[in-house]
C-alpha cells in the first residue's frame, strides 16, 4: 500500500523494506510504519512521512533478544534505527529480517546518503 502512495505522489521506489521505501534519484525517504500526527502541507503523505536524504541526521542497529518460553534466547529481532530533522517524530524505525540484512541496511543507508 505504501510503495503505491509513494508512487502515486511521483516517487520512484529503488529500495525497499517493510517500514521503508527510497527514491534514489530524488534523494528521499518514506516512511511507512510510524504513527506520526499528520498535519495538512507536512512532509506526511497519507500516513507516510516523506523526508530528504538530508534530513537523516544519524543511523544505527539495536537488537533485542525475545525470550523462550521455556527459557533462553528464541530469536533476535534487529531494528534500523534513523534520527531524522522533524521534531514532530524525529525517530523513525524499521525491522530488519536478522543481523546480515540489518547490517546491509546500515551499509546501503550509508552509501546513499554519504554520496
């Protein structure tokens, strides 16, 4: 739905995950899952906040072990964590499948916005 609404709105989508969804050649940004409150004439794009590659101020991982029940550690859940310039909701994050992928994110986020 959202990669739609990117589209619609004239954006190309080159990369993209569950959370995110990137216009290269634009240089922006669309983030899909966080509950941001929508104002008229805002970055926000029907519940999507659309930013500039230069409005990311800093990118990182954090992880969080989910626990078995019957004790251990069942799983690892990886989210991409990106601080952006929008004090309305300045943190914006999406989940990574496991530590290669949200390693991959962190290197692709790197190069686009780097470059």
């Amino acid at each position: 739905y959202y990669k739609k609404v990117f589209m619609e709105k004239g954006y190309e989508v080159n990369h993209e995950n569950q959370g995110i969804v990137i216009d290269e050649k634009r240089k922006k940004i669309g983030f899909t899952v966080s509950p941001v409150g929508m104002v008229e004439g805002s970055k926000a794009l029907t519940k999507m906040l659309v930013c500039d590659f230069s409005d990311v101020r800093r990118w990182y991982i954090s992880s969080k072990d989910i626990k078995h029940p019957q004790g251990g550690i069942a799983f690892t859940m990886y989210t991409i964590n990106v601080e952006i310039a929008y004090p309305a909701s300045p943190m914006q994050m999406f989940d990574a499948k496991n530590e290669f992928d949200a390693q991959q994110w962190i290197a692709k986020l790197t190069s686009l916005i780097n470059n």
